[in-house]
C-alpha cells in the first residue's frame, strides 16, 4: 500500500482549500488575541498519536482554538512592533511555493525560481540607485540579512591588514541601531565601536569626529547606518556618512530592514540620498512590501565580494559552482544553503499589480502617519515626541506611567480596538504607533486615542 504522506487527497485539499479561501475574504481581519497556555495545552493534549487524526478535527482545534491565540499582524488595527500587510497575490503564490516543494538553493536545482527572484531583487536595487551589477538573495530577515553582509564586511577588513589578521576589528554603530547589528557583531566575534550621536541621527560628522578621537581608528574597518529605524523610523545621514567610509575605505552597510519599502514613495525618496553608495543593504518585503513571512532581501554593490565569503565547498557541492556567468547560486551569497524560494511570492505580486501600486500603498502608510501626527498634537493631554520621518509616531500621555501604558495597551487589545503597545524613548516610556496597513484609517487611530 501507499504511504499515506504521499497520497493525493482530494477531500483534504477541498478542506484546506476552503479554510484558506475564508481566510484570506476577511474583511476585516480580526485581531485575536494572545493566548492562554493551559488552555492551548488542553487544545493540544494527545493530538499526535501513531494512527493519526480525522484532518477536519484537526483542522477545527487550528481554527477554533490555536489560530485565534495569534494575534493578527495583517490587520489594520496591528499598529505594535511592525506590522505586516502581505497582498493577497502574495500570500496565494505562497501556497503555490510551498505546494509545489520549490527550494532555491542552486541555480542547477531551481534556476526559474532564482531568475524571478533576481528579478525582484533587481526592482529593490534599482529603487535603491545602486548599479547594475549589484545582485545577493532573499534571506529569512533583516537580522539573518545583517549578519551575512557583515560576515562579508569583516572578511573585506580582513584582506586589509594580510597577510597577518589583527587581534580585532571593529564596526562603526550608533546607539539607535538594531538590536541585530551588535548580536551580529558578537556572533562573529568583531567589536562594536559606539559612535556618539549630537542629536537622534547619526551623522557623517558624528562618524568623522569619534574617528578621528579614537587613537586606534585603523582597526575599524566598517560602518553600519540604518535607513528607518524600528523604534522611531530615523534615516540616519547616509550620503555623509557614505562620504567619509569612502574616504576611510570603510565597508558602508545600510540597514533599511523596515524603512527600504519607502525608496519607493515619492514624497520621502530624497531622505534616502546616499544610500546608493552602500556596499550592502538589507530591505525587509515581509515589513512594508506586501510580502509574506519570511522574507527579506540582501543586496551587494559587489556580488563577488559575497560569493568568495559565502559559497560553500564539498565534494557533493562541487557540481553547482561552475564558471558559467548566468548561473546564480543564491546559497553563495548569505550563511545559508538549502533555502525556501521565499522571494517567488513578492515577485509574483509585483508583476501582478505593478510599481505603481506599492508606490501608493506605501505612501498610504506615510500618509496615515503624518495624520496621526497631526491628530496628536491637537489633542490636549497628548504630547508628540518627533514629527516623524517615516512611518512610526512616538507620542506620549502627559501624566501617565508605565503602569498606565501597559494597563492601556491590554484595554484595546482585549475590546479589540487595536494592538498598540508601549516602547522607551530617551529614557521614558511612551506609545508608539507603526503604520504600513493601507487600510488603516485616520478613523481608527481618533477611536484609539480617545481611549487615553
């Protein structure tokens, strides 16, 4: 007899389908909520036996008690950490990348679904202004993304000082760059030089002066800016502080995991002036391109540099690096091998809809901000903390405290009125919002607020 895992089953692919189908027509999504474990612990009690389930009742303890324990990051109401908002040409061809088994490891193995992924990776690059040669590939996220580009900047630093390696180097930071930029550091075992900042921005100037402070500046031999910060969307000075690594011959990493989505949008393209120069850059799709997990997209101005970093030998490998130029091994160029084609459903959705739709939905999200911002700061009791660059908005309850925030945030996730939670600015904390929804409306944010 068949083995059961490998028989098609038209009644359970009518089952999921439908599931799936439901899904993806709410309108609007529900936010749910967190979940309780003892109760999740009974959903799941002695589900997996070795005979197996009835797939409906399996299907109706997902739907009925696990799906609603997570919280929905696509709806329009999710305005904590940052949201998620994949289209849904792109949560479909999800389906048909994981219905079909596609990898994309290999150009040997999966060269259609590489060539369409460089195609996106092509778009990204494009909006970034950087040259036609530059190439990389998608990678799990932003921090997965950040460690890979800076394994290559440390091995660059590296070559500077051979053929004897020094006892360390360091990687120029500022104190507002992701948590993922100084674990990446650490795993890699290359020391953070923290470069003060005048203000909340870090600056080519403020790079110069700690450089030129520092009596041992030769051993840093990289700089990491950040293109829309998590926790307030800053874009730091990258075309100053493009100028001095060039200067320095510093490696230029640009970390716009969150805030790269915006090259696309007109009004606030300028802001990103110099981000053309990075030697590599990590733009998160998953965040605000409308793409589903897990999806981020790392892009070198130099592929070479990477492929000599990242490619893998062994005697089983060696029939997928070959000399030919076309052939593009996407395992080459990130601490990876095997690898999802998780770039095919971002691909699939800018083809469908076009440029000019991800321009107006990330504009709708700039657009909702600078409202909020507006709202905010006619409101009395509510204090703006920063007009904001980007899409996020600090602002703050005058009066409360943190006990107050907390109480605050689990209020309007338990009336299911948003999911808004409290963050630490300069030393305080205060509310924050994170917009990239285009559905989220001015409307939803007034009813928040009035809850303080």
């Amino acid at each position: 007899m068949p083995n059961p895992l490998f028989v098609a089953d038209d009644e359970l692919a009518s089952l999921i389908f439908e599931y799936c189908r439901g899904r993806l027509n709410l309108d609007p999504v529900p936010l749910d909520l967190t979940g309780d474990k003892r109760r999740l612990e009974e959903a799941l009690a002695g589900l997996i036996t070795p005979e197996g389930n009835d797939p409906a009742r399996v299907l109706d303890i997902f739907a009925e008690k696990l799906a609603p324990a997570v919280i929905s990051c696509d709806s329009p109401r999710f305005l904590a950490f940052i949201p998620a908002a994949p289209s849904k040409a792109a949560l479909l061809f999800d389906m048909v990348v994981s219905a079909s088994s596609l990898q994309g490891t290999s150009w040997l193995e999966a060269a259609g679904a590489v060539a369409a992924e460089n195609q996106a990776l092509g778009v990204i690059a494009a909006q970034a202004g950087m040259p036609a040669g530059a190439g990389g590939c998608f990678v799990s996220g932003g921090s997965a993304g950040n460690l890979s580009a800076l394994v290559v900047a440390r091995e660059v630093g590296y070559r500077r000082f051979a053929p004897d390696r020094p006892a360390r180097l360091r990687v120029a930071v500022s104190t507002q760059a992701h948590s993922s930029i100084t674990k990446a550091l650490t795993v890699i075992g290359v020391e953070p030089f923290a470069v003060p900042t005048a203000g909340d921005r870090f600056t080519g100037a403020d790079l110069e002066a700690a450089l030129r402070s520092d009596p041992e500046e030769g051993d840093v031999v990289a700089v990491v800016a950040t293109a829309g910060t998590t926790n307030a969307g800053i874009i730091d000075d990258l075309a100053g502080i493009a100028a001095v690594a060039e200067r320095k011959n510093l490696w230029f990493h640009v970390d716009a995991a969150y805030g790269g989505a915006a090259l696309f949008a007109p009004s606030v393209r300028d802001r990103f002036a110099g981000i053309e120069h990075a030697d590599s850059l990590v733009v998160d799709p998953h965040k605000w391109l409308f793409a589903p997990f897990d999806c981020a997209s790392l892009i070198y101005r130099n592929p070479h540099l990477a492929r000599t970093v990242h490619a893998q030998d062994a005697g089983y490998l060696d029939v997928i690096h070959t000399d030919a130029p076309e052939e593009w091994n996407p395992s080459d160029y990130a601490y990876h091998l095997t690898r999802r084609a998780r770039g095919l459903p971002l691909w699939f959705s800018l083809a469908v809809h076009g440029t000019d739709a991800y321009r107006d939905a990330v504009e709708s999200g700039l657009r909702v901000a600078r409202q909020a911002a507006d709202l905010i700061r006619r409101t009395r009791g509510l204090t703006l903390l920063r007009q904001p660059d980007l899409s996020i908005v600090l602002f703050r309850r005058d009066g409360w405290a943190p006990a107050d925030y907390d109480g605050w945030s689990k209020r309007l996730l338990a009336e299911q009125i948003g999911f808004v939670t409290p963050t630490k600015w300069q030393g305080d904390t205060v509310a924050r919002f994170a917009f990239l929804h285009p559905e989220t409306t001015i409307g939803m944010v007034a009813e928040i607020l009035a809850t303080m």
